[in-house]
C-alpha cells in the first residue's frame, strides 16, 4: 500500500506539531499580545456553535431541545470545554460537566479555574468526575458528548479519572465531539495506547495537528474542522 503523505497546509492553514502548537500559543501572547483567556474564550465560544450545528444538523435537535455532557480534564483542554458549556448553557441547551478532580499537590491552572467559576456563575452543572460520579446515567441521556479531556500537552497513557471517563464515553456510545484532538490520540502520529475517545466531529484549534492527517488516524478523528480562534494569518511555525 503506498504511503499517504501528510499535507503541509490543511484548510488554508500549516499542519504543525504539537510542540510547533504549543510555541504558536505563546508567540501568539507573548509577541502580538493576545491574552490567553481570550485565544480559551474564542476556542470554547466557537466549540459550542459547532456543536449546536453538529446537533441540529446531524441529530435535528434544535437547542433548547438538547442535552449535551461534557467530560473535562484538569489542563487547558478542560478550560476549553468549560467555556463552550457555558455558551451551550446561554443558547438554552441542558449542559452537564464532570470535571476530572484537581490533585492535592497540582490545583487547576488559573485559567481553568476563572472559567469554572463563570460556569457555575452561568448556571452550568459541574460535578468533579470521581468513580463514583453518575456519568454514565448522564451521558444515557445525553444527545451527544463534548471531550476535552486531554489537549497537545498530553503524553502517555491516560489514566485515573481521565481513563475512566474514556471508557464511559466509549460504552455510551452516543456522539463525541473532541475538541483540538480525540483524548488519548498521539498528536504527531496519529497512533493510541489503547485508551483513546472515537470522535464524531473533531474541532481542532488554530491549526492541523499532524496526527489527525494520518491514514489510520481517521477511524479516530471522524470529520476534522480547523477552528479560527483568533490567531493572526500570518503566524506560522
């Protein structure tokens, strides 16, 4: 079988890397002054329009007809999906976080925080993802689920809450929508663990991760879109 090259430009934007991701986001605030809670808000506000496309499109459910779940991790991907309940929530869909706990030696990062508390604020319902945290009756009546378990940053096998929220995920068996990459799929390689979230609709965040432009990556991503999160066009890795 000839091997399928992995494009250099996906959707008029450069295919990158996770680490050429990570340093884009810090050029991005360091170099043209665009905070990061802004590049978070953009991600999450344009997470949920497409969700709600996603939902009436793909599942005719109109808004105020819609329960969505959405299944956070502890990092910046969880920030991302915190902010994309919150506009869920205003446009009148019944939204549920189960939010992976922070451990006793690492709180969550401030922006995760801020975004947790404007949740709450909004009225969204959080519940911190423990064993025992009714996911499962959640995502049963559920019309489809948000994953921002696990973004760029992450590496290894996912484990604890993260693991078990995956394995919920995959036995509900409802349609998963991952933002900037399906959790436990490798960004640059596309390849798992074996632990990993099978994605509907993938939303990723500025630009292509090569991972997600892999032939056997596909079963994985589902429909791939490159969300525009307020990045300037002409920053490039």
């Amino acid at each position: 079988m000839a091997k399928v090259e992995i494009p250099a430009v996906y959707e008029g934007r450069p295919v990158v890397t996770a680490a050429q991701a990570r340093a884009l986001d810090r050029l991005a605030s360091e170099k043209r002054g665009i905070p990061a809670d802004v590049l978070m808000e953009n991600a999450g506000r344009a997470v949920a329009e497409e969700t709600l496309s996603f939902l009436k499109k793909n599942l005719t459910r109109e808004a105020a007809q819609a329960r969505v779940v959405v299944c956070c991790g502890r990092g910046a991907n969880g920030g991302d999906g915190l902010v994309a309940a919150r506009h869920l929530a205003r446009s009148c869909v019944a939204v549920s976080v189960f939010l992976c706990p922070a451990k006793k030696d690492s709180p969550y990062p401030e922006l995760v925080r801020a975004n947790l508390d404007r949740a709450r604020e909004a009225g969204v319902k959080i519940t911190e993802a423990g064993e025992q945290a009714g996911l499962a009756q959640a995502l049963g009546q559920a019309d489809a689920a948000l994953d921002a378990l696990l973004g760029t940053g992450s590496s290894g096998k996912p484990a604890g809450a993260v693991h078990h929220m995956i394995a919920e995920l995959t036995r509900a068996k409802k349609p998963v929508i991952s933002i900037d990459l399906p959790s436990g799929l490798h960004p640059d390689t596309g390849y798992h663990s074996g632990v990993y979230v099978t994605a509907a609709l993938t939303l990723t965040l500025g630009w292509a991760k090569r991972g997600l432009l892999t032939a056997h990556s596909q079963r994985y991503v589902g429909t791939l879109k490159v969300l525009d999160i307020g990045y300037p066009k002409d920053l490039k890795p």
